[in-house]
C-alpha cells in the first residue's frame, strides 16, 4: 500500500496523460445520472408550466447551465481543502442565515429569500453544503468505533443551529430536510445500538408532544387527510387525490407528452415544483417512471460505491451527507405523490422547478465525483 | 491498523443504508405499480370524468371616462364559438356544421385547427367569435347531438367615438410573451394565454390599474362540461376584483372637435390646459378604428394599417418629429432678450432676403417688409431679423433656451411612444454627425429649420410656457384638481411679456394670425411655416408637389389676461400656418368657450 500511494503522491497537474488517466478512473455514473434527470426535469417543466408561459422552462435551464458549471468548480477544488476550510464555510454560511432574517424576501410564505442585485438565493440551501463539510470534518476527527454522548450531542448541535435559523425563517420543510444528514453520517460514523433504541424512544415521544401541543390545525389535517383523502375530495385531501389520479391515469405508458389531463386542466398544485412527479407519471406512464426510479437508484448506487472507495473518512462522511439528503428527498417526493406519505413541500432533486435548489443539487454531485476523483492522491 | 478497521465498519454500515435506500426506492416503484398499472384502468376513469372544473373568473376591465364623466369605452358581452376535440365523434361532421351556420370556409377552419396542433385535444379551441343571436341560438338547437360545441362568453372592449379617440385610448391585444414573463414575477398580473392586455395608448400606461385581478373558482361540470355546480368552498374560491375605472382629463366636445376639424387632412391638434398639463384634447390624423383591434384582429385589415403611407396607427401629437419653422421665434425672442443680444425697440431693414457670407437666406414675404423691430418680426414673421438674431446668438447658448422651453426632451407625457426630438448643438454636430458646427446653420436654426426637430406636444409645452410666465409644465392625461407641479424656470418677466404681447399682435394686430381671433377671447399665438425641401427661390406652395409643400404650424393660448387653453395645430404638407392652421386652432377656442358656456344663445 505505501508504495503505492507513493508513486500516486508524484503526480503533479501539470503531469497531462496521468492526470487524464486519472479522469477514466472516476465513476462517471452520478454526473450521468444528474444530467439524465436534469434534462428529463426542463421538459417535464415546460410541460406542467405551459400554461405559465415557456419562461419557466427557460429559467430552469439557465439553472441547470449554472449547475454544471458550479459542479466542475467543486470537482477542481481540493475537497480536503475544502474540509481544511469547513469552519469558515459554516460560520458564512450561518451568517447568511441569519441576514436573511433581517433583509430576506418573503417568497412562499417563507421569509428565505436573499437578493444580491438582480440574482437572488436561499441561503437555507446552500448553508446545506457548508453544514455537510463540517459535519464531516468534526466527525472525521472522531476515530474510535462507536462515538459517545457527548460527540453525537456536538453532531447534532452543528445540524440544530442552521435549523433553528431556517425555522425562525418560517420554511420547516427545508430545515427539517438537514434531519437525513445528520443521521445518516452519524449511523454511518458508528452509534451504538442501545443509544440508537434510547434515540428512537425519544423521537416517539417528541413526535406525540408535537402533534399534542405544537401543531397548528392546518398541519394535523394534513396528516388526517392523509390517512383518508377520500373523506373530502375538495378540502385537503384534493391534493392527494388528484395527485393520485394523474398518477394512475397515465396508466403502462402515459398520455403523451403535453397531454395530460390532471395537469393541463390545473387539477394538480405546484405542478413544476413538488408534484413534478405526478405530471411526469401521467405523461409517460409506469415506464417513464420506472425510468427515473431507475436513474435515482443509480445515482444512490453509484455514490455508495464511490464512498466505499474513498481514501479517507473525511471523504466517506461527506458522501453520505450529501447522498442522504438527496436520497431523502427522493424517497418522500416519490411516496408523496402517490398517496404513501403525507403532502409537505419536498421537491424532487434534479426535476423540480428551482433555482437554489438545482444549483445546491449540481454542487453536490461536483463534490462527491471530487472525492472519487482524488481517492489515490496522497498529500 | 484500527483505522483501517474502523473504516471496514464504516464501510459496511455505509452499505447497510445503501441497501436500505435501494429496496425504499424498489417499494416506490411497487406503490407507482399499484396505482398506474393494477388500478390504473380505475384512474382513468376518474380522470376521464373528472367532474371539478377550475374555472377562471374574469375580472371584467375598468371604464374610461373623460373629465365630466362621459364613458369614452364600454365592455359589451361577446360570444365565441369553442370546440373541444377530444369530444368529437368525426371533426368533419363538426365543421360541416360550423359551414352551414356560419358560412366560413371550411378551408379556414381547417387553418384553425392545424394551427392548434400543438395544443392538448381536451382544451377547447376557439373556431369563430362574435356570433350573433340568432347563430347562437342555432348552435345551442344542435346541443345534444353535436357536445363537442360550447359556447364561451366574454367581454368586448367598445370604443365608443371610435377613431375620434383612437390613438389616445388605445387597443387591447392578445397577452404576448413579455406580458406573460411580467406575470411569471409578479403575482397581481395573473396572465394566461389568450388573454386580452392593453397594448396601445392608455390601455397599455394603465393596464395594471384597469385590469384588476382574475379569480379562481371550483365548478362541478356535467359530461357536457356543462356548469351545473359552483363549489361553495371558501378555500378554493378567489373573487375577481373588477378593474378600476380611469377619469382622464380629456373633453370629450374638444377631442371631437379636434377629430373633425382634421378630417381628411394629415397632422396633429393639442389642446392643454397650461396651467396644469391636463390635456383636453389631442387628436392625430388620419387615425384607426380601435374596435377593429377588440377581437383577434383581421389580417387584412392589419396589413392595410401597417401598409398605409400615411401611418395611421402612430400618433403625430408626440410620436412623429417635425422642424418647428416659425413657431420657434418664441424660443428665440426670449432668448435674444434674456442674454441682451438686442434692444426690442431696435430696427432692422427687410429686403425680403439676408446675405451672410456669399449665401441668399429668404424671408418668406419675397417684397420684404421694410424696417422692423422685435414687436413687428414676430408679428409678421419676418425671417431676415432673426437671422440677425441667429448671427448675434451662439447655436450652445439657442440650444440651452430650446431645452428650458422643453425641446430636445420627453415631456414626460403619461404615455408611451413618447419622441425626444432634437435640439442641436455643437456637442451633437461632433457626436452625431462627426462634423463640426457650421455658423450658417444657426441661421437656419433661428428661424426653426435645420436639424431641429419637435413634436407638436412639445410645441404646446413650449407655448404655455410663455403663457404661464416662465413656468414649465408637465404634461398629463389624468385630471388632476390643481397645478402645483409646474417648475419655475427663472426667465425674466420683462423677455416674457415683451413675447407674449407680440404673440397678442400676431393674432389681433393685422398679425399672421388673424384669421384665429375670436370676438371676446383674446388669443395670442405665433404662426409656422416649416420648410419641408430648401428652396432657394420663392415658389408657391400650391405649385409644389403634395410630399415636398410646406408643414402649417401655428402654437397660441387664451385668454390673454388669464390663460386657459394651450392649442397647437400642426398640418403636414399643409402649406402656411396663417392659412392651413390658425383658422383650426380659432375652432377649438370656439368650442372651448360654447363649452364654457353652455346655455350662450346662438
């Protein structure tokens, strides 16, 4: 092992052939992905935003454009470096979170927007990333086969302060979609079993005090209608129900493209957002589906791989946190759509309508090829 | 060594997840099975006859009135003719009936529905609109065997005096990209395909405030899609907040007046209220039937506005630029006496020409008219003493007054298409043209020709000024209850009487303007007569082609003592101002006075 890593650590960039031989070796399978889903994304937005005009659809690939470029920023980037800088990254990160507070935008009911000029941005997504690097950088620190109490109470502090922040925005959905990352890095860092029972025990708990004394009305209804839609189909259950019926209607293998009737006729909310899904299930059917079912478990597939092998623990903690928000939010998109799980605003990585979000989405696959990318380089 | 370890562990808990994720996403595509494919036959059902409809509630578009309340536009209901496909047992059959009650071509029809291609099968495309009753009620009879038909109803706009008001009020058009793009940002201008927005005139400036907000609302259909239910549902259900209605500072009598007095002829009138910008009136011609454009408009018809020579669609009171000729002595006199360049008592002999370095400058009376001084130059417009003038002024220090008086910008008009003109100076020469200022163009600028260019709402901005003592006024549309907004330009009172007694003279002193005064209403104004081609000899306009006679100005206001009305008139190709324009300019003022007093016998 030492000679090789020997041999690798004179590689220099200037060293052309080597570093393009270094190139074939990295797994290609997430960019692959990440492209496939991001072009099937623009043409399923136009679609269920034609009657908004074709801008939607436009601004998406101007998105996706930026996405590509910010993902071969962060493959250039050293992702140690990167680690090197996570507290820095993490209190900017904060700071913008907590500007937003003072000079945000309110957009969708959430006080999360940050303009600069004429661009714009939530903070809440991308303080995402530098929320990752230093979760990972503390955690990497930590090298003894289970972590204690105290380390998984510094874990979770790390993950609480950006999302006490994103709350106070009023935007819960976004800062409870931090939750995946940080138990996925922590499982993966190593907790131990009985600890991981206690935990569970108490997220029962919490859940049935929230649900008792913090919940507002409109949230239990949701998760009322959730359980039977049926009840009342034009109350809030019409969500899930005309969901479910674009869904089903697209039948093996759809309406055709433009020509669904759910989401042409304006039965379905948020259409290029959040219910993305179901557009694309009408359109194209079970076969469509399958296709980009197919497309997300190889990305999933693909990163683990690349986790595997990576050289470092720094390298697999950061993989993990990137891919278990994504898988997250696939995993709850997908069953929202179709009636498994209750409706909350949860966007479909890659094909729903949004700039920060596919922007944050590109960046994270930079950063996970970057980390396949430097596996054998020893410095 | 224990790193090592511990990183197998990592590893192997790292796949445990992986795996987790993996049979999650294969569970998701076993729940997509369950609905698409195993019940998939049942949702398409219920699509299929999914009987909630969102229906858009239209916001029906705000009034415009002129300033005593007369409606200048109405909204009157339309019926159009819509065919849903998806509903059509054989879309042949379909349009032989559309043939036989309507009578349009079938090959028409058939351009319709190629055109809408593209569009889903289940939206109902629009095949014929404006049907009449009795059409109506023909296709309402064939109901039952022919479901495909529906009948959609919506709101015309009526443009009540038509061309009279044309080009002030504007038109609607069907909502383009950019109006959709302005809608993608901004929540209250709730756009979709097919609607109708202002796109001209008012309707565009104030398209906000007029349209209102469309609203949103759940109906249950029956198979026909057919309303038989409104959703009574709080949640669901937007109201349409009805556009507001818009007061103009227009008078209705003066805008007619204005219309016919230029029927037949080509050019512009402005009538404003100098005291407060408001205008009364302002009419170009020739002008176009706006009710032309309320329906998706006829090709023909577009292409013969469009190709029309005269440009009926622009609006010459500020869309078009033209030299001002004479009427720009005004700018000129005060000018002369701002910066002491001449004693108004002083004379200066008129031989009918000037010669300034070896070049003949003509005087438009060939006689001459004798000896003259400031008073008598601008009451018979006489052209040599201002070439004087133009010798004694530099064309900087010209420009400088031109733009206090207004010239050379946009007066801020509220509405769009506005044109700048041009004030020239020795910074534009080398700017625009790349040559330096050549002195004997400042004669030619003294006297309104040259490179100098203006509307004939600017004309009217610069009149008032004189009239106003000193004041310049923006321009507007609205009727607002006071002045207030009028900035003082710091010209002397004595440069300012001294020109507003001479433009008295001009109108009731044997002056160019006699043929506007009016018994008991004082006029003061000035003539022009702008040279279209330079003539070296004295040629009579009648003997001159149509495109290459004279432009008739003439630029007044009344009463003398207390100014009310601001009128300019521009003919083009008109000839002279004293002929083709003053005598409009004294019909305005006529009605402007029967409208004050409305019971005058006689």
């Amino acid at each position: 092992m030492k000679s090789l890593s020997g041999t690798f650590s004179r590689i220099t960039p200037a060293d052309e052939p080597s570093r393009l031989r270094r190139l074939g070796n990295v797994n290609w399978g997430p960019l692959l992905a990440t492209l496939a889903l991001a072009m099937i994304g623009v043409a399923t937005v136009r679609s269920a935003a034609s009657e908004l005009g074709p801008s939607y659809a436009y601004r998406q690939i101007v998105w996706v454009v930026v996405g590509c470029l910010a993902l071969a920023v962060l493959f250039r980037l050293d992702y140690r470096k990167l680690v090197d800088l996570a507290p820095a990254l993490y209190l900017f990160g904060l700071s913008l979170l907590v500007l937003v507070l003072f000079v945000g935008e309110v957009r969708g009911g959430a006080k999360s927007w940050l303009a600069i000029g004429p661009f714009g941005g939530q903070p809440s997504e991308f303080a995402k990333l530098s929320t990752v690097l230093m979760l990972a950088r503390y955690l990497a620190g930590q090298r003894r086969a289970f972590l204690d109490l105290r380390q998984i109470s510094v874990a979770a502090l790390i993950v609480l302060v950006p999302v006490v922040l994103i709350a106070a925005e009023r935007d819960l959905g976004t800062a409870a979609m931090y939750l995946p990352m940080l138990a996925g890095m922590l499982l993966v860092a190593g907790v131990r079993p009985r600890m991981l029972a206690t935990f569970a025990l108490i997220g029962l708990v919490s859940a049935a005090g929230l649900w008792t004394f913090a919940m507002k009305p409109y949230q239990k209804t949701r998760i009322v209608s959730f359980l039977s839609p049926e009840k009342d189909p034009l109350g809030a259950g019409y969500q899930v129900r005309q969901s479910k019926i674009a869904v089903g209607s697209g039948q093996w293998t759809g309406r055709g493209y433009g020509q669904g009737t759910q989401s042409q006729l304006r039965f379905l909310p948020a259409r290029h957002t959040d219910f993305i899904m179901a557009v694309l299930a009408e359109e194209w059917g079970f076969a469509g589906v399958l296709v980009v079912l197919a497309l997300y478990g190889g990305f999933i597939t693909s990163t683990a791989g690349i986790a595997a092998r990576s050289r470092d623990r720094a390298g697999i903690l950061l993989v993990v946190g990137l891919v278990s928000t994504i898988t997250f939010h696939v995993i709850y998109n997908a069953s929202m759509v179709v009636g498994l799980l209750p409706i909350t605003g949860i966007p479909m990585p890659f094909l729903s309508y949004g700039g920060s979000f596919t922007l944050v989405n590109f960046m994270a696959t930079g950063l996970i090829l970057n980390i396949d990318f430097r596996r054998y380089v020893n410095r | 060594m224990e790193l090592r370890r511990h990183r197998a562990e990592l590893i192997s808990r790292l796949n445990v997840l992986s795996r987790l994720a993996q049979v999650l996403v294969v569970l998701i595509a076993a729940g997509y099975w369950s609905v698409q494919v195993a019940n998939g036959a049942y949702y398409r059902e219920l699509a299929d006859h999914n009987r909630l409809r969102k229906r858009a509630i239209d916001a029906s578009r705000g009034l415009i009135f002129d300033r005593h309340g007369q409606p200048l536009v109405e909204n009157v209901p339309s019926y159009s003719l819509m065919l849903d496909r998806s509903r059509a047992q054989d879309l042949d059959r379909s349009l032989e009936l559309v043939v036989s009650i309507l009578g349009t071509p079938d090959q028409e029809l058939r351009k319709i529905l190629e055109s809408h291609r593209s569009t889903p099968r289940f939206r109902p495309i629009t095949l014929a609109e404006d049907l009449s009753l009795a059409e109506l009620a023909r296709f309402e009879v064939q109901r039952l065997e022919y479901p495909e038909f529906e009948v959609a109803t919506n709101q015309l706009r009526l443009y009540r005096y038509a061309h009279q008001t044309s080009h002030i009020l504007g038109y609607l058009g069907e909502v383009g990209e950019r109006e959709l793009q302005i809608a993608a940002t901004d929540p209250r201008a709730s756009y979709k395909p097919g609607d109708l927005v202002g796109k001209k005139g008012i309707e565009l400036q104030h398209e906000r405030l007029l349209r209102g907000a469309d609203g949103e609302q759940v109906v249950v259909v029956d198979s026909r899609g057919q309303t038989i239910e409104k959703y009574q549902d709080t949640d669901r259900r937007r109201d349409a907040e009805a556009g507001r209605n818009l007061t103009l500072s227009l008078d209705l009598n003066l805008q007619q007046q204005a219309a016919r007095l230029l029927e037949g002829k080509v050019g512009s009138i402005v009538a404003m209220d100098p005291r407060t910008g408001e205008i009364l009136a302002m009419a170009s011609s020739p002008a176009f039937n706006p009710n032309l454009f309320a329906r998706r408009i006829q090709k023909e018809e577009w292409r013969r506005l469009i190709e029309d020579p005269y440009h009926p669609l622009q609006n010459r009171a500020l869309q078009n630029t033209y030299p001002p000729g004479s009427v720009f002595k005004i700018v000129m006199a005060v000018a002369a006496l701002e910066e002491s360049a001449i004693d108004p008592s002083h004379k200066v002999f008129c031989r009918g020409f000037s010669m300034i370095n070896d070049h003949r400058y003509r005087c438009w009376k060939s006689a001459g008219h004798g000896w003259v001084n400031l008073n008598d130059a601008i009451k018979y417009s006489c052209n040599v003493y201002f070439h004087q003038l133009g010798q004694k002024l530099d064309v900087d220090t010209i420009a400088h007054y031109s733009r206090l008086f207004g010239l050379g910008s946009k007066s801020g008009i509220d509405l769009a298409g506005e044109k700048a003109g041009l004030v020239p100076d020795r910074a534009w020469s080398r700017r625009a043209r790349g040559t330096k200022w050549f002195p004997g163009e400042t004669i030619s600028v003294a006297t309104g020709q040259g490179p100098l260019l203006v509307t004939p709402l600017q004309v009217a901005v610069m009149a008032s000024v004189v009239a106003m003592n000193g004041r310049l006024v923006t321009p507007t549309f609205l009727s607002r209850p006071t002045s207030g907004k009028l900035k003082d330009l710091g010209i002397s009172p004595r440069s300012l009487q001294l020109t507003r007694e001479a433009m008295w003279t001009v109108v009731n002193d044997e002056g160019t303007g006699r043929s506007a005064s009016i018994d008991g209403f004082e006029i003061a104004g000035k003539t022009g007569t702008a040279q279209v081609v330079r003539q070296e000899t004295w040629t009579k306009n009648e003997d001159l082609a149509a495109e290459k006679r004279d432009h008739a100005w003439f630029a007044s206001f009344g009463p003398f003592d207390d100014p009310k009305l601001t009128v300019v008139v521009f003919i083009e190709h008109g000839g002279a101002g004293s002929e083709a324009a003053a005598p409009l300019a004294k019909a305005m003022y006529e009605e402007f006075v029967g409208n004050l007093q409305p019971h005058h016998p006689g």
